[in-house]
C-alpha cells in the first residue's frame, strides 16, 4: 500500500469540505475518487499533495504516519497532482517547466541548458509523448501542458500521481493519448489517482472506486464489481431536506431563442427556448460548457455561428453593452469579481447598469439614486448598514440580492444566473429562488446554471443537460438526479440503454 488516509477534516471558516475522508491506493492500481460537484474530492486530494493541511485525521506513507505541510514535503516522498488548471509557466519551454527548480548545474553552479534539453528529449522520447523540449508552453494544447506536468512528475521520482479531471477540456483523441499514459504508469508499478465526472471513461482507466458525498467516503470497492447504477446511486443517493418547493406556472410568450450556437470546441449546435414565467434548469458536470454559454449570450465571448432572438427580435449580442440593451441580464458565478463594483457603495451598485436614470443632463442625482436604490433595498430586503455600505462587505446572499436588482432596475426580462446560490447559507438559498419565482411571475424568463441537482428539482419547470459543449437532453423539472447524471454523464442515446 503506497497511501492511506483515514478520518480525513477539513473546514474553510465553518464549512465543512471533509467529515470523514478514507481512502488507499496501492502500487500499480488506478483508483477512481468520484462523487458530485463539491463532495470533497479535490480538497482531500490537495491535502494528499501538502496544498492543504488537514484539520484531523491519519495519513499514512508506505505504513508511515506522514504530515505533508507544503507541496515540497509531498514531492519529497513522491506525490504529484496534475491539475485540472494548468500551473506551469507559459513562458517557459517544455524542458525548463520539466526541471523548474531542480535544473542541472555545472560545477560553477549555473543552469547547464544542454543537460537539460537533453535529459528532457529522453524522458520525453522514453513515454512516446508528442513534445519537444524546446516548445514554449504557452503554444501547447491542454492535453500537451498536461504532458508536461506528467513528465515533470515522473522525472522528480514521483510515486503517486493524482489526475484532477484531466479530460475536461480535451477532445477525444487527447482523451485517449491520457488513458494511454495512466495505463503506461499502471505498467510502471505507479500508483495514480483519478478524478472524474466522467462516467464512460471509468472502465478505460480504473481498478478500484472510492466515492465521496458531502465531505465523506460512502463507497469503496472493486470496479468491477459495480455496475453504473449502483455508482451514480452512491454519487446522488442521500437523502435531502426540500428546503423550497416551487408551484410553475404556465409559459407564456417566447422571450429568448437560440438557434445553432457555435464556438469552436466550446459551444456546438445550441438550440432553446425560454418563456415568460419559466425557470429552466442548466445541468452538467464540470467542463460541460454551461458558463460558457452564458457568457456567450452575454457577449462575453465571440460566437462563430448561430442566431439568438430576445423578445421576438433578432439580436447581434457582440458584447455585455448589446446584452444588456436586448433585455439580457447575467447574474454571474463569481458575483464579487464579475457582478458587484465592491469598492463602491450599495446604492451605487443598484444603480448603475441603468445610470440614465439617475443622471438627467449626464450629472449624477444623488438624491434620486439614494431614493431609488432604497426602494429596491426595502423591495428585495437586502440587509445591510445603509445604503452607503460598501457592497463589498454585505453578506454573501445579500451580495447577490445587489447583483439581481441591479438589474431589475435596469428592466432585464431574460436572466441567466450563473450557480446563484454558491457561497451562500441555506436561508440565503430561499430567499433568493423566492426572489427568482417572484421574477418569473412577473413575466420575466430565466436560465439557471446549478451543479446542485438538487437545488434545480426543486425550482425548474424544466431542465436542460448539458454535455461536452451539447444540449445533451430536455427532463421535466420533476425528474431524478440519476437520470440528470446520466445524461449529464453517459449522453441521452447511451441513458436509455
């Protein structure tokens, strides 16, 4: 046995991430570490590789109790991560990302480049990997900067290699090259540990399965003594408290369309509806491209193809500022980055996606934004010290009351929330799905991104899956988390088998 963790605890101020993390992974075996979106699964595996410290727990290395307190300490005995993100130096050539901070040296003490260009031609000649030492990362594909972490990783002596969702972002012929490297590494006696949402690429690549949910290991067994089922079963199975039921209403008029939306290797033939008085689910699992789509039809970001009509007209959404004239509201992911001004006072925030409102002659009324900002204030009962609060230190759920009447002032009729729920406590959580069914029944038409299943059978009338850049399905707001996860996972032709 290479690793062995028990009782791993982990808490960020007073969320729990860990309760109860076990896991062991012996030489030569591919373990599979699953569970949802938030179970646990990269902050144990950042604790395994000295990123984070655990609060309790065993960890033990080839049967010695061990305490990795840096990334160094990991390195030392022999454990690397291969990260979903990329943390090379883009600058930098393959070989010099390979040895950065152990490069060769001469006698004198200075880099010996030729050494290491060719130390790096043979370990990169030895794996068949498709590199050369000299290319600059920053030219590389994601699956090429994933090679390059790789061969870092083995060329330090690395025993334990973790792979956090290494093909999230890779087409299937680089997903391929990666289950061809993990095996080579199984041949080599290395231990790997991977991470996946990826239902289909277990049987390429693993032996063994542990599962997380909510913070603790439910499962762990042989592949291939489970089938599917039974694994997305012990993914979504546990039992959750409905802490808000929404009743639909009928749709009414169409107020958004979208028509073959295309971005190269982002966004492939999109097409959906939304309806006043609608809240439509967007599910699926990390990489499955639904914030893309919505900074897409934001005008975030370019689109090669496709048409998008809001409120009955055709719309050329080239950027945020043509977004927000067609109707178009986004309540994005990171609200403090993306949605609020957080130096700026509350009121500020309220007002100034509709500015011309408040500025007659193109000089700011102060009396007029403060009075205006508080009846939105009082309407959406945003708590806070005053209205010249800095948004930046209201709470997390009043923050994204700010961001949603931003633009309720501005008149928005199609929002798109992109996880609006995250970071924030459970009662939070109602109030703001009470705000968004409130806005549906005022005719407005909402897309809601969620990687909280849960949370989306709960408020959606109905929900779209998304699944490498696809619409890979439509379910009823009533349906399953199985049945979600199985399109989000396996595609809506391989679910129904």
């Amino acid at each position: 046995m290479l690793l062995e963790l028990r009782n791993i605890q982990k808490k960020f101020g007073g969320v729990v991430a860990l309760r109860n993390g076990d896991l062991s992974v012996d030489a030569g075996e591919v373990h599979l570490l699953l569970g949802e979106n938030g179970a646990g699964k990269s902050t144990l595996m950042k604790i395994v590789a000295g990123m984070l410290q655990r609060d309790s727990g065993v960890m033990r290395w080839q049967g010695r109790e061990v305490d990795l307190r840096t990334p160094a300490s990991a390195a030392a005995i022999g454990v690397a991560m291969v990260h979903q993100e990329s943390l090379l130096a883009p600058h930098l050539s393959v070989a010099e990302n390979i040895f950065l901070g152990r490069e060769p040296r001469s006698l004198l003490g200075l880099v010996n480049r030729r050494r290491m260009m060719e130390q790096a031609a043979r370990l990169i000649e030895e794996h068949r990997f498709p590199l050369q030492p000299e290319w600059r990362v920053e030219r590389l594909s994601p699956a090429g900067r994933q090679l390059v972490e790789i061969c870092r990783a083995i060329c330090h002596g690395s025993s334990l290699l973790i792979f956090d969702e290494p093909t999230s972002s890779l087409s299937d012929a680089e997903t391929q090259e990666v289950f061809r490297i993990v095996r080579t590494l199984r041949e080599r006696k290395m231990g790997v540990i991977y991470i996946t949402h990826r239902l289909e690429e277990l049987r390429a690549v693993g032996d063994r399965v542990t599962v997380l949910r909510d913070g603790e290991t439910v499962h762990a067994a042989p592949l291939q003594e489970l089938t599917t089922d039974e694994i997305i079963h012990h993914m979504v199975g546990r039992e959750v408290a409905t802490i808000y039921e929404r009743h639909s209403l009928p749709p009414g008029d169409e107020l958004l369309r979208v028509e073959g939306l295309n971005r190269k290797q982002v966004l492939n033939g999109i097409s959906f509806v939304l309806r006043a008085g609608e809240i439509v689910g967007l599910a699926g699992l990390v990489g499955a491209g639904r914030t893309e789509l919505c900074r897409a039809l934001f005008g975030i970001d370019p689109v090669d193809a496709g048409t998008v009509r809001v409120l009955g007209r055709n719309a050329r959404i080239r950027s945020p500022r043509d977004a927000v004239k067609a109707g178009l509201a986004l309540i994005p992911e990171d609200r403090q980055k993306n949605g609020l001004a957080v130096l700026l006072p509350l009121a500020h925030n309220v007002t100034h996606a509709g500015l011309d409102r408040v500025s007659p002659y193109g000089f700011l009324d102060l009396a007029a934004e403060r009075s205006l900002a508080s009846e939105y204030v009082q309407r959406l009962r945003i708590r806070s010290e005053s209205i010249r609060q800095l948004a930046g230190r209201l709470s997390g759920g009043n923050q994204q009351k700010v961001v949603i009447a931003k633009w309720l002032f501005r008149n928005a009729r199609v929002f798109l929330f992109d996880e609006p729920t995250r970071g924030i406590d459970v009662g939070a959580k109602v109030e703001v799905f009470q705000l968004m069914d409130e806005l549906a029944r005022s005719g407005a038409a909402i897309l809601m991104v969620s990687s909280e299943m849960q949370e989306l059978l709960q408020v959606a009338d109905r929900i779209l899956v998304m699944r490498h850049g696809r619409i890979a399905g439509e379910l009823p707001g009533r349906t399953t988390q199985e049945q979600i996860m199985r399109y989000a996972a396996l595609g809506a032709e391989d679910s129904v088998q």
